[in-house]
C-alpha cells in the first residue's frame, strides 16, 4: 500500500502564497494520476486538482490560473503550488493517489 503525507499548510493572508507537499511511501511512478482535493469546514470533498504521469493537468474552476499541480516521480512527490489564495481556499487539503490511497490532509486557512 502507497502511504502519503501532506505538508506545507499553514495561515496565509489573502493574496499570499503556499506551497503543498505530498510524499509517498512507495512509488508514484506506475500511477496514472495523482491529484489534491480539499475540504472546506462542514463541506464535502472536493477536487482542487489532478496530473497524469504525462504531466497533463486539471484544474477546479475556481483555481484555474492560481493553482499550479506538479509531481516528481523519482522523489516520489507531488507538489500544489498555491498562488493568489483567497479566504475561500480555506480547507483541508488532501493528496490523493490513483490507486485510491489518501493523505491525512493538511489544514491552509487564509485569513486577514
């Protein structure tokens, strides 16, 4: 089983910046897709964003343009590069494998 941990939350002000990461245990490299979805407070999960092992992403309509996703296989990484945040990209963020494994999340509030 591919264990994933998150990282790089935090507070931010609006218009600020973060930078995610999401280590494996094992290898992403025979994975087709990785992705990252968030939860917002009392709300369902959603997806923020996705990359295939060819490099192509997807993004949620409303991070399009802010949000940019990134994986490296021989680190065994994926990346959320988080630009421009606004308060409502307050959320537990989780990285999220192919093979349907899940990261315990990492909480970003953005807050003035």
């Amino acid at each position: 089983q591919v264990q994933l941990v998150e990282s790089g939350g935090g507070l931010v002000q609006p218009g600020g910046s973060l930078r995610l990461s999401c280590a494996a245990s094992g290898s992403i490299f025979s994975i087709y897709v990785m992705a990252w979805y968030r939860q917002a407070s009392g709300q369902q999960r959603e997806l923020v964003a996705s990359i295939s092992t060819g490099g192509s992403t997807k993004y949620a309509d409303s991070v399009k343009g802010r949000f940019t996703i990134s994986r490296d296989n021989a680190k065994n990484m994926v990346y959320l590069q988080m630009n421009s945040l606004k308060p409502e990209d307050t959320a537990v963020y989780y990285c999220w494998s192919g093979n349907r494994y899940w990261g315990q999340g990492t909480q970003v509030t953005v807050s003035s």
